[in-house]
C-alpha cells in the first residue's frame, strides 16, 4: 500500500540574411503574438514592457533554491529555438537577446540540418550561429549555446549540442548513421518531438554506444504534451516506446520557436536545470547527469528525491517501498492550486500509473511507492492540473488524460 504524507511548507521567495517568408509578414500583421509572464529573478517579481507593446508583463515564479536538495541551482532554459537561417521567420541577430529579455538563464539556437542546406543550415550559417552564441554567452548570468536539429523527414528530428561540427542527411542518412557521427564527439542531444514522424527512429531502436550522449526526450512541445501525442492514429505512448526500449532518457519541454516571439510564448514547453554553476560546463553536465524536468508554464520549480536519489539517478535497488519527496512551487501566482503528483512506470503501450497523489504548489509532499523492477525499471512524476483536460488524450479513462504541467526526469530501478 502506498503511504501519503504531506507537509505544507512555505518558503520565502528567494552568414547571410534570407527574405522574410510570408509567414513571417502574415504573423506581423495578424497581432495574434501571445503576450504571457516569464520567469523573473529568484526572489523579487519585476515588470518589463513587453517588445512591440505597452503592456507591462509581470515575472512571477518561485525561488530558484530546492527545499530538498544541496548544492544546485534552478536555472529555466529553452534548448530549441529557429531563426531564418532555417524554417524560422526571425533574425538570428535578436534571438538570444530576446531569450535572455524574456527572463530565460540558458538557452539554445538550433537551426534545422536537412540535405544540401535546402531550408536548412549551411556551414556559413553553422559558423554564424557560433559567433551569436559567443557573443551572447555570460559565464554565470546566462549561457548560450549553440546547437542543430538533425531533421529526417520519416525517422524524426534530434537536436545536437555541445560540438564543434554539425552533419545533416548528406552526412548521416539515418539514425544509426547519426549515432555512429555522435559517439566519437563530446556531446548530448535528443530526440524532438517524438511521434510527430512515422518511423520514430526506428520505433527508438536501442544503441547502447549513444547511451550517455541521447539525453533527453521532449515531453512538451510547443503547446503539445508527448504523453499520448498520437494516440488516437498509432496507440502507443513515444514516452513508452523510448523508456521501454533502453534509452535513459532526461525529459524536457521546448518552445521550438519558429517566430520573431522567442522566450515568451507562455504555454509553449520548456525545462528546468539543475546546475551546479549557469555556465556551459554546468549546463553541460546537468544534462549527462539528467538533472532537469520538462514544464510548460513560467516560473515552476520542480524538484524530486527517491530515496534521497534526485531525479535523473538510479536507485541501488530493484525492488521494495521506494519514499518519494516532491518540491513543487510556482510562486504567489499558483499558491495554493490543486495539483496531482502521477508515479509512471512501465506498460506495454501506455503508462501504467503506480499512484495519484494530491497536493498543491507550494508544498512538499511525501509519499511510498511499492516498487519492482520485474515491472520495469523507470518511473517518472508527471505534475498534472486535474480541473483540465489533456487535449490529446489516451486510453479511456487513463488518470493521465488530464492536463500535463511538468514532468521530471525518470529514476531507474537497478541493484
């Protein structure tokens, strides 16, 4: 039997230019560019006014230090971003500052790599997106960095950061062609937006030589939750299909921005680090160590130990009760909203569901779990709002059919 205990416990608020494609002057025109909140500074809501508007956007959000955990910090990134160097409308130029205005520490340029440069990268581009990352990048305040998305019309897309080259199809054809190029190179990537094209990289066939450099999965895009995307057509979770099939996948949300709007779409995914120092090093290793949770609100800290293991870590054990902590909060803003805390596990097309814990932002919740690796030897808490629904849901009357807010990255069960 699952034991509850919840404790209520506040805390204090601590190259070359393209022509603009039509799209880029039709969404000029249309004034349908979302204005939200985004995450401000650690202890004090500010207010900026917002470009190209006179209405003044609050930051909101929680602090950025864990009630649990020592010696980490919360940064907010947003690892997928489109300028017009590939399929985006906007100009490389502005991105990372428009970023870091929109109250982001870390984020990433990730123009498409296709075939032949056709709507993709070029090296020229390749080496202008490193010179705007330089030139952005701010050892301690904000990291920018640059990365590609690998962009297979059939087998998926994957982002790719942390290197010095890039490869698109003419390179590396295929998945496994992609992971042989990644496996001699000091890098991390991930696979985008799972589901969205048929093959699915080859339904995540497993290569264990990329185990350590694949090492995210995104769980929310743009306003999209993966968890079922897809459902309806193929019956199958691509959270699933990557866990069950070996990869030890962190998971995040992203914005893939294609627009002129880059960090302040409120709504659109993006993930949260756990990083030692907000610099590329410690972004870098807060990503092998999958340290980070996927959300798609501003502002949100999430944090989890089982067994005193943070998310992201493996547990010395196969089976028995496994006590979980959670550190949930949003700020003001959400101060007292009902939430769930889902414990995931493995199934066979959808996840199974261990438990469903209620709780509220801005509180540590505790709770046992009765786990066994015969069952499968990943969890994940995925944070829900139970007063709406999942826009794309699973199986009838699945608990995860109501609406995703965050998801932390999985622990695994091993002795």
């Amino acid at each position: 039997m699952t034991t509850h205990d919840h404790q209520h416990s506040h805390g204090h608020d601590h190259g070359h230019h393209r022509t603009p494609s039509r799209r880029a002057m039709l969404a000029g025109a249309s004034g349908l560019l979302i204005l939200a909140s985004a995450p401000g500074a650690a202890s004090a809501a500010s207010t900026r006014t917002a470009r190209s508007s006179d209405i003044p956007v609050k930051r909101t959000g929680a602090a950025r230090a864990s009630r649990l955990t020592q010696g980490t910090t919360l940064v907010h990134a947003d690892m997928h971003n489109h300028t017009a160097m590939s399929d985006g409308d906007g100009d490389p130029e502005l991105a990372f500052a428009s970023l870091r205005d929109a109250g982001l520490d870390v984020a990433a340029l990730t123009d498409h790599a296709t075939l032949l440069s056709v709507e993709g990268l070029s090296s020229e581009e390749w080496d202008r997106t490193g010179q705007l990352a330089d030139a952005a990048n701010d050892p301690g305040a904000y990291t920018a960095i640059r990365g590609f998305e690998w962009s297979h019309p059939l087998q998926g897309h994957a982002n790719v950061w942390f290197t010095d080259e890039w490869v698109d199809l003419g390179g590396a054809g295929s998945p496994d062609s992609l992971y042989s190029w990644l496996q001699s190179r000091d890098a991390v990537a991930s696979f985008n937006h799972p589901g969205r094209e048929a093959q699915m990289f080859d339904n995540f066939s497993f290569s264990a030589g990329v185990l350590e450099k694949m090492v995210g999965l995104e769980m929310f895009n743009r306003g999209d939750d993966y968890i079922f995307d897809g459902w309806s057509d193929k019956g199958r979770s691509p959270l699933v299909a990557c866990l069950n099939a070996g990869w030890r996948t962190g998971l995040t949300g992203v914005t893939d921005e294609h627009g002129t709007n880059w960090g302040f779409p409120e709504g659109k995914g993006r993930s949260g680090l756990w990083v030692t120092e907000n610099t590329r090093a410690g972004v870098f290793e807060a990503m092998r160590a999958r340290r980070f949770f996927a959300t798609r609100v501003s502002g949100l800290r999430l944090d989890a130990v089982a067994n005193g293991v943070q998310m992201g870590g493996t547990l010395g054990v196969t089976s028995g009760d496994v006590q979980f902590t959670v550190d949930l909060d949003r700020g003001p803003e959400w101060e007292g909203k009902p939430l769930n805390v889902q414990v995931l596990r493995p199934g066979s097309d959808a996840p199974a569901v261990a438990d469903v814990i209620e709780t509220q932002s801005n509180q540590l919740t505790k709770f046992t779990v009765p786990l066994n690796a015969d069952d499968g030897n990943w969890i994940v808490l995925r944070i829900s709002d139970p007063s709406q629904a999942n826009p794309s849901p699973g199986p009838a009357d699945h608990p995860c059919n109501d609406w995703g807010v965050a998801y932390s990255s999985p622990w695994w069960l091993q002795a």
